[in-house]
C-alpha cells in the first residue's frame, strides 16, 4: 500500500508537466516544412562556423580555375594556367553586430608575361537577416548569411618592361582597361568556403584610339578615359579561416554533408561566371546537368549542356603597313609592320553549345554505406569517362575587309577522355563540384574565313573545372 501512494505521488508531478506541456504543443505541414529547412540547409552554415561567433575571417577563394592546352596554338601552357589563376585573398572584420569590412587583394602576372593586372578592394557588409537569425536560435553572431554591401576596387595595371616598345602593338581586343570599379552586391555567404553573388556599378578606366595612321594605340598609352555601366554574376569558393581561433561547438557534419541521405538524382545549374554586362563587352553563359545513379551502384551518368553567348566591339582589321619607332632622341630604334584597323566599331560576336555525357563511378561508396558513414548519394570521390560535342559559330570582320562582316567561320570539337573528381551536395539545394579532365580533342575549322576549305588538328587538353551551383 505504501508502494502504491508513493508511485502515485511521483506520478502526479509528471502528469501536470505532460498537460502542461501538451497545451503548447500542435501539429502542422507548415512547421514540419520549416523545421527540415532549417536542418537541411543552416546545417551547412553550423558545420562551418555558424555555431560560434566570429570576429574576423581570412579566405583564399577561385572564381574558376583555367584549363591547359598543349596544342602548338598554346605553347606556354603552364604559364597561360598561372596567369588565368588569379586567386583573391579576403579578410573579413566585423565592426558590429551585423556589419563587417572586407580587404582584398588579387594579382596576375605570369613570368615574361606582357600584361599585369592587381584587385585592390574595400567592401562594407551588411548582413541584413542577421539579427533576426540570432534571435530564432539559428546562429551565432559572425559573418556568414545573405548580405548587402558597397565596394570599391582599385585596378591598377602595366605592361612588362620587355614588352614595353611594342605596347600598341595589335592590342585591338582591349579597348577599355578600368583602372577602379564602384559596386552595390547583393550575396550569400555560406560559411567561410562559397560565397554567391550579383554586382551592378559603375567602371572608370582607360580607352584604347586609332590614330591617323589607322594604328591601334593602347589606353595606357592613350590618355583617353571612359566610363561604363555594368551588371555581373559571380561565385567563388576557397578555404578559409574563423578567428579568433576556437574549437566549434560540436556540430554533425552528415547533416550539411547529407551523407545521411539517399540521392538518387541531381539538377544542376552552375552559377560560375553566368552573366557579365558592360558597355564594351557582353556575356551569357547557361550550364546545366542531370546526373542520375544506375539502380542502388556506386555508378551514374551525368548529362551536361552548355550554351554560351559573346559579343563585345573591335575595331575591324583592314589590312597592315610598316611603322617606324624613335628613341627620345629621334634615333630610329625599330622599323617594323603592324596591323590597322578602322576607325569605325563593329561587333564580334560568338555563340556556342556544348553536350556531354560522362559514366562516373565513386570510390570507395559501397564501403562506406556498410560501416554506416554514408547513404546512396552523389557525394565522393569520383573517377570517369567522358566524350563531348562543342559547336561554335563567330561573326567576325577578317583582315583584308574594311566593313563587311563574315558569319560563315564555325569550329567543332570532339572530345574524349577521363576524368577524377570530388563532389559535394552542400544541401538540397546547393552542391559543388571539383574535376580535372585529360581530353584527347579534335578541332575542325576553316583555314582562312571566307575559305570553304577546313583544316582539322588533334589537341591535348587538361580541363580544370570547379562548379558552384543549385541542385533540385
């Protein structure tokens, strides 16, 4: 009987906190949807820092990476990948609550290169979801979110002493060098590693002149200044590190790494380099890929199309004569030929598309779902082969034609090869992929536009590829 009072008596505390508790409690598909948003994608943010608060933060970061040719078109490979490199160096300060500053730094200059080029730039964030972020639980006061912010970048630039007395010499594709650029950005940090992003502003620099004798002469050398519009994309990804430098909270890196999860397909669209507008130069690029598993294997076929859109304004090539250059002291130094151009602007204009087909296959994955690490997903290392098809069609004005412009100048590649690469669904609706691929490529072209004949040659082709980008 004592028993009996006694289990009652513990009973009874219990039972009011459970009707307590239960008046508070309801269910509704809108709170299931906003609870596996909040796993699915803050996981990300939470695995990388967004449990802590952060200070300040450094980042080295790629807008993409260039690939190599080996074909005698492209005899210095190694150094034409150094120069299309240009990594960017970011550190980020916070200044309050939900505002920070950024410097950043970039610079390109491949040995005996004839051109070099620097980003210098100052950028004051806001992260404007920030404050009502901290409040919900969902993160820790940092630098990380969807932001707004104003920045301005200085460009300086130069020409390679060794290069210097043939500056003006056929430079005819640069007819605008900005020496600063003024932005609004709207962007989405996502930890210290990827970061999206849309700029508009405005770019002051330096226009390149044709002169009396039709002879192109650079903006650095010039003195003609301009001023453009212009409206872009960008997307980077890199490493980074949090200061000051603490050891995160304990965070399950499944849930951002979504190896707990079964894929079995992905719709990709990469945000890499999608959209430049300016006065002088114009760009849309639109790639998209459906990968899918076959059946429960560590095998699937991703399907790639790419299609991109370029125009930008030339002075149309008319023809060449022989040009004398002086010393300072009138001493002739160089008789040499160089090409001329029109006074008038034309358009140059390019359009391609690309279809791909690659088998991959990712290491190691049917081990890993055994010891439990991982689901049946698309995340991994992966090697594979690929083939391609690419189409280009140009309109451009050929040497010889002062105003007329051909459209019959078309190239096509066949390309077949392998590939290795990492792949990582971020979330839902994210992912990153990085591969390098070793292509054997056939380019079929005409020999000389408007020439019927066509000349094919074989390349060798090293393709580096880093894709950021949504997937459904």
């Amino acid at each position: 009987m004592r028993n009996l009072i006694l289990f009652i008596l513990f009973l009874s505390p219990l039972r009011a906190i459970a009707q307590k508790d239960s008046v508070n409690i309801s269910y509704s598909e809108e709170k299931v949807q906003s609870f596996e948003k909040t796993t699915l994608i803050d996981e990300y943010e939470k695995a990388f820092g967004n449990n802590r608060v952060v200070k300040s933060a450094l980042r080295i970061s790629l807008n993409g990476i260039p690939g190599i040719n080996t074909a005698d078109k492209a005899p210095y490979p190694i150094r034409n990948f150094i120069r299309g490199l240009n990594p960017t160096l970011h550190f980020e300060q916070k200044i309050s609550g939900d505002k920070s500053l950024i410097a950043s730094f970039s610079g390109n200059r491949a040995k005996e290169d004839i051109f070099w080029n620097a980003d210098i730039g100052l950028e004051a964030r806001w992260y404007y979801r920030m404050k009502e972020r901290v409040e919900e639980g969902k993160q820790q006061p940092n630098i990380t979110g969807k932001y707004l912010s104003l920045k301005v970048e200085a460009n300086p630039f130069r020409y390679s002493n060794l290069f210097m007395p043939f500056a003006d010499f056929g430079a005819g594709i640069f007819l605008f060098r900005a020496t600063s650029t003024y932005s609004f950005n709207w962007g989405w940090q996502l930890g210290n590693n990827v970061n999206y992003g849309v700029s508009v502003g405005i770019k002051h620099g330096k226009k390149s002149v044709i002169d009396n004798n039709n002879f192109l002469v650079d903006g650095t050398l010039s003195g003609k200044t301009a001023t453009t519009l212009f409206i872009s994309s960008n997307a980077q990804a890199g490493l980074g590190l949090f200061l000051p430098l603490k050891k995160r909270t304990t965070s399950n890196s499944c849930d951002f790494l979504q190896c707990n999860y079964e894929v079995k397909q992905l719709f990709k669209v990469n945000l890499n380099n999608t959209l430049y507008l300016d006065r002088y130069f114009q760009n849309l690029n639109l790639d998209i890929a459906y990968e899918r598993k076959i059946g429960r294997s560590p095998f699937s076929i991703n399907s790639n199309v790419k299609s991109e859109f370029y125009n930008s304004f030339i002075h149309n090539p008319t023809g060449s004569k022989l040009d004398t250059v002086y010393t300072d002291m009138g001493i002739i130094r160089d008789i040499r030929t160089r090409p001329t151009f029109s006074k008038e602007l034309q358009n140059y204009i390019a359009y391609n598309f690309e279809i791909a087909e690659q088998l991959r296959y990712y290491i190691g994955m049917k081990n890993r779902i055994v010891k439990g690490k991982t689901a049946s997903n698309l995340n991994g290392l992966y090697i594979g082969v690929l083939g391609s098809y690419r189409f280009q069609k140009q309109w451009f004005s050929s040497i010889g034609s002062s105003s007329s412009l051909t459209n019959n100048y078309q190239t096509k590649e066949l390309s077949g090869g392998v590939s290795i690469g990492y792949q990582l669904q971020t979330n839902r609706r994210s992912f990153l992929d990085i591969s390098t691929n070793i292509l054997q490529q056939r380019l079929t072209f005409p020999i000389e536009p408007p020439n019927p004949d066509t000349r094919t040659t074989t390349n060798s082709v090293i393709n580096f590829s880093l894709k950021l980008g949504f997937a459904r």
